[in-house]
C-alpha cells in the first residue's frame, strides 16, 4: 500500500471517529461557520481599527449576538412570564365574547340555500365549539403545547450559546484554518477562492435579507399596537420572526392580535390593525419598500457578487425550514449556493480542458 493512500485511509477511519465525537455539535458549528462567513464585510471593517485577532472574534461576537440572539433570548423570557400569567378566567371571558359574536352574524339568504344551511344548525354548531367541556380541552392542549414550548426554547437556547461560543473560535481560528484548507485541497488558488467567495457573499446577501425583513417589518408593526397599549416590543420580535415564514409570514401574528384587540378594544381597533397589517406592511412595505431597502444595503460589505437569484433564495429557505428548522433559513441557501459554485467550478474546468485539447 502506499504511503499516500494509507494516509487517505487513516484519515478517512480518524474522520469517522471524529464525527461520532462531535455529532451533536455538528449543526451549531456549521451554524456558526455559516454565520462568521456571512459577517466578514463587517469583520473587515471591524479590523481597521481593531488589530489583534481575539479582539476581532470578541467583537464579532458581541454583535451576532446584540443583533440576531438577544431579541430572542428576550422573547423567551418574555414568553415566559407570560405563561406565568395567564388567566383561565379571563380567556373563558374572551371566548364567550367571540362565541356571542359569531352567534349574532348573519349570513346572507342565498348563502345558506346555496350551500343549504340551516341557521339553527349552524347556531348549534358554534353553541357545541364554545361549550364548557371543549374550552377546557382546548385550554388543556394549550398547556400541553406551553409545555412543549418551553422544553424546545431550552433546547433552543443551548443551540444558541453554543453557536456564539462556535462562532468566536470560528473567527479566532478562522485565517489560519482556511489557508491550511485552501492548501490541502486539490484545486487552484483561483478555484477555491471561487468556492469561498460564492458561498461567502451570497451567505451575507441572505443573512442581511433576513436581518432587515425582521427588524423593518417588526418595527412597524410594534409601531401599531403601541398605538393601542400593547407590548410593542414583544410583539414586534415576534412579527419579525413571524415574516420571514413564507406564503403566510405576518398573518400569524396580527390575525391573533386582531382578535384580541376585537375582544378587548371593540371593532375598530380589530379592524384598524387587520387593514394596517395588510396594506401598510404586506403590500406596500414587504412587496415594495423591503426591495430597495435590501438594495441600499452597503454591498461593500458583501463584496458585490452574482449572488442567488431571489426567487431560488426564497426556495432555499422554505425547502431548509422544512428540512432543518429555524436554523434551515441559514442552511438552506447556503447548500443550494454551494452547489450552484461546484456546478461553475466544473463548468471552468469543462472549458479549459476543452481549451487545451
């Protein structure tokens, strides 16, 4: 055997042993790997005043997480006192006030004989959804979805800290691993830059793109239901994170808010928050001004590249949330965009062998 392929095979042996290692760690760090790529215009700006590379990696740190974990961590917190608070009574009250309103709704003649209802029936119908003994089987699966909740947002919680902790020896360690790599690899300088700068530039597109959808979103829907004394900046994280699900994003949060409102408030506020949340956030903010925002976006820092098209990004991120979860919007696009540069290296490859022939 020779030396080289005994090598391969030590390594490939060693390799495996390694994986079964850190096997739980594996997606926090390729996490925090994915982040400390998407952050380098900043980390390059950050380097012109600070020299020392521990520095660097601190600061970096700090500000992943000041702009992308701490909103959440206060979510949860917030989340949590609000279990902590909840009050049967009160939600009883509630759900009789919808109860009697669905009660008092009148659907058109034509409706019911063309889909031939009766009016007792469907009376009946909304009687049996808002009994006594369906309240407190929903309340009972509330509680056990709370529960669920929780644990998942301490699992959660640990997946973050570990990701900070794997980002700052991302960057700290991040320079001399990646010559060693760009030296082990069989492909050219040019080539593996290649590689690296694709998946580096489109991760910053994307994690900025997500960044700016929920701060922008979020803010302006805070900016309502402070208006109506409720608790701006919960509500905001949460519409933030809400608008980055596809197809469906806002509604999640402001149907439920509109509800409320309609049971605490009366109609209008209901209705003013409903037409807001549609017009003003869905239509003119996301489908108009959230584009140039993302436009405006210093590509200084992302070192202007032909990045995923934007439709194949918003594709990556569904098919990574249905795959991986939360942490699949970051995962997503960047296995898509590590693709689509193999495809181009071969591509380069396939064209200067041609050459040569």
């Amino acid at each position: 055997m020779k030396p080289q392929h005994f090598i391969i095979l030590l390594l490939l042996v060693s390799g495996y042993f390694l994986y079964l290692v850190y096997e739980p760690f594996v997606q926090a760090i390729a996490i925090a790997i994915l982040l400390m790529l998407a952050t380098q215009g900043i980390a390059r700006r950050v380097a012109r005043t600070i020299r020392k590379r521990w520095q660097i990696s601190a600061v970096m740190t700090l500000l992943l997480g000041a702009m992308f974990f701490a909103p959440l961590v206060y979510l949860i917190n917030a989340a949590a006192i609000l279990v902590a608070n909840i009050d049967a009574n009160e939600i009883h009250m509630h759900l009789r006030k919808i109860e009697q309103f669905l009660q008092s709704v009148s659907l058109p003649q034509e409706w019911l004989e063309q889909f031939q209802l009766d009016p007792a029936t469907i009376h009946d119908a909304i009687a049996n959804i808002f009994s006594e003994q369906h309240i407190n089987s929903y309340l009972k699966t509330a509680g056990t979805f709370l529960g669920t909740m929780a644990a998942h947002s301490a699992v959660f919680f640990k997946d973050m800290v570990l990701i900070l902790v794997f980002y700052f020896f991302a960057y700290f360690y991040g320079e001399p691993v990646g010559h060693f790599i760009k030296r082990i690899l069989p492909l050219d300088t040019a080539q593996t830059q290649l590689l690296f700068n694709e998946l580096s530039n489109s991760m910053g597109v994307v994690f900025f793109s997500i960044l700016v959808t929920a701060i922008f979103e979020g803010a302006l829907f805070a900016a309502v239901v402070l208006f109506f004394g409720l608790d701006a900046v919960l509500l905001g994280i949460l519409y933030g994170f809400a608008s980055l699900v596809p197809v469906i994003g806002g509604a999640l949060m402001w149907v439920p808010v509109s509800l409320y409102l309609w049971s605490t408030q009366g109609a209008s506020a209901a209705i003013i928050v409903a037409l807001y949340s549609i017009v003003v956030i869905s239509i003119i903010a996301d489908t108009f001004i959230k584009p140039m925002i993302i436009k405006e976006i210093d590509y200084k820092l992302l070192k202007e590249t032909n990045a995923l098209n934007e439709i194949l990004v918003f594709f990556s991120i569904i098919a990574g949330l249905a795959t991986f979860g939360f942490w699949g919007m970051i995962i997503g696009p960047a296995i898509t965009t590590l693709f689509i540069a193999i495809l181009k290296l071969y591509d380069q490859l396939q064209t200067t062998l041609k050459e040569e022939l």
